[in-house]
C-alpha cells in the first residue's frame, strides 16, 4: 500500500555537503548511470538551487538540482527513492522546482530524459512539459552505447 504523505510534516531544505552521502545512495539506487559525488559537490559550488526531501525521521525521499541560466532554469537532476516513487513526491519536487525557477524570475524550465525512462516521461507530459527537441547520443548507456535524450520545456 502506498504512503500518503502529509507534506506539511516533511522536511524540505537546501541540500548541503551533510546530505551528498544520502543523495549518492539515492542516486545510485534509481538511475543506472548515476551522478557522481563530484558531481554533486560541484553543483553545490556553483550555487545552484538544490534540495532535498526528507521524512520525519530524517529519511531521504528525494532531491533536485537546478540551474538557472539567463531567463530558463535547467533541471538537472530530480530523484524520488524507489521505495516511495508512485505516492506524489515527484510532482511536490516538480511544483518546488517550478517555484524556485520561477521566484528567480525564470521564463522555462528545460529538462533533458532518456525516452528509456518511461515513468518520468509520462509524469513531465502529465505535468505540461512540452517536447521541444532530441539530443542525440546525450547519455551514456549499456556496453558503452549511447541513448538519445528528450528535451522539454515547461513554460512559466
């Protein structure tokens, strides 16, 4: 039976180097070829919006990592644990993300997904992303191949 959550009670905070050990799990858990902690620290020194969701008791459920580039903000990276995905919080890590975009005063938000990752697909269509283009060869994938990315545009 799935969680509901009362998102109220969750903790939703800036990520810090504290988190990146439980985000790496995270990340290493859900995507086949994950982020690495460098990745992360990075990210975290160029000052962009990221976030984590954590349960009541400290649990990590999820995180996003955005960059805001002129007038489009880029999601990078937006994860739910594979425990709790299908109970909401990737849509409450969407609205966060949109609403951070926008409080910088974005136009867009811009995301790039494998067309192998149905499950994420579905939910940015159900969410308004547009299709607007294909990067050929953007991500790496099994026995050194290489998977196309989607791109889409959420219009502010």
């Amino acid at each position: 039976m799935k969680q509901v959550w009362d998102l109220a009670r969750l903790d939703y905070q800036p990520m810090q180097q504290a988190d990146l050990p439980d985000v790496v799990a995270l990340e290493e858990s859900v995507y086949p070829h994950p982020w690495t902690m460098a990745n992360f620290v990075d990210s975290l020194n160029s000052n962009y919006e990221a976030w984590v969701l954590r349960d009541p008791q400290g649990g990590l459920l999820g995180y996003f990592l955005l960059m805001a580039i002129v007038d489009e903000a880029h999601l990078l990276n937006v994860a739910v644990s594979a425990e709790r995905q299908g109970e909401g919080l990737g849509r409450f890590l969407l609205n966060q993300a949109v609403a951070c975009a926008r409080g910088l005063g974005m136009e867009s938000v811009l995301l790039e997904v494998r067309p192998s990752n149905t499950r994420a697909l579905e939910i940015y269509e159900r969410y308004g992303f547009k299709h607007i283009g294909r990067r050929k060869g953007y991500y790496p994938a099994a026995d050194r191949q290489r998977e196309d990315a989607i791109v889409m545009r959420f219009g502010l």
